[in-house]
C-alpha cells in the first residue's frame, strides 16, 4: 500500500524540479535569441521575439501631471 504513495511523491518531485528548471531557463534562452537574431540582422526573427509595440508605449514621455 506504501508503494503506490511513494510512486506518485516521486513523480510530484520530478515534475516540481522539471518547472523550476523551465521557468529558471526559459527568459535566459529568450535573451539568447534575441542577441542572436539581433547580431545576425534577421529583422523578422527579432520582431517574432519582441514585442516593438509595447516596448515603444513603455520608452513613450510620461504625461504631465497638471495641478
């Protein structure tokens, strides 16, 4: 009766490792492509990775504040 419970512990701590392992790798292996893709000039791979849009709102001059 044991056996089954330690079975499933055990593939709960594999699949918890495996997602950390991912979400730890994943943003370095997307800054990786991007410096690729930039250093290789490939404009559509790049726009792909890159959201233009929202980095272009994020650079915009904050409005004033008026009082």
């Amino acid at each position: 009766m044991r056996r089954p419970v330690a079975i499933v512990l055990s593939i709960l701590v594999i699949l918890l490792v495996g997602a950390g392992v991912y979400s730890y790798f994943t943003p370095q292996l997307t800054l990786k492509d991007i410096r690729d893709a930039a250093k290789a000039q490939d404009t559509e791979r790049l726009d792909d990775l890159v959201d233009f849009d929202s980095v272009r709102a994020g650079l915009e001059e904050p409005k004033s504040i008026t009082r």
